[in-house]
C-alpha cells in the first residue's frame, strides 16, 4: 500500500500544498540553478542533481550555486569531481526521482 504525505504550507496563499520539484543539471548549467532559485520564491521543495559533468562553478553559474546554498536547497551529484556537493551515485539519484511532483531537465 502506497502512502503520500500532503505538506500544507502556511506561506503559500489559502494554504496549498508544497510541490516537490527536482531540477537536474547537464549542460545549461546556468540557466538551471537560475530557475532553481525561481522556483524556490513560491515556496515549493526544490532539490537540484548535477548529473554527469563537473559543474562549470565560475562567474553567474558560482554565484547561483552559492545563493542556493544558502537558501539550504540540496545540491547533490553523481560526479565526484563536484566539490561541496553531496555525492549519489546514479541508480539512487533515478530511484529518489518518483517522490518529486515535477522534474525539470536541463
């Protein structure tokens, strides 16, 4: 039997349930973590994945990591080579996908 938990948010306007997105990360690094902190201001539950690559850590692409970070989103990776990043290696990161409301690949 399948249980779904339900996370009223009192921010949110009448109470609505927070989503739960994943955002992953390939080669529009930028433009993901950017949409990342976006999603992040209505209060929904945003976990970001690096897959596959070293993230390009320089200039807007640092900046949104580091404001990210912050906020307390999880960053995790499937590279080794990601510094400051939790490490998953691949088949966990593909199990924990099904939880997530929506996933958005870039």
């Amino acid at each position: 039997m399948r249980v779904s938990l339900a996370v009223l948010n009192p921010n949110i306007a009448g109470g609505e349930v927070q989503k739960k997105i994943a955002v992953l990360v390939r080669e529009r690094q930028s433009e993901a973590l950017r949409m990342s902190l976006g999603l992040i201001l209505v209060d929904d539950l945003v976990d970001v994945y690096v897959l596959d690559r070293k993230l390009q850590a320089a200039g807007e692409t640092a900046l949104h990591l580091e404001t990210l970070k912050e906020m307390d989103v999880q960053v995790r990776t499937n590279c080794r080579e990601n510094e400051g990043m939790e490490y998953l290696p691949a088949d966990a990161i593909a199990l924990s996908l099904p939880r997530y409301d929506h996933i958005l690949a870039y």
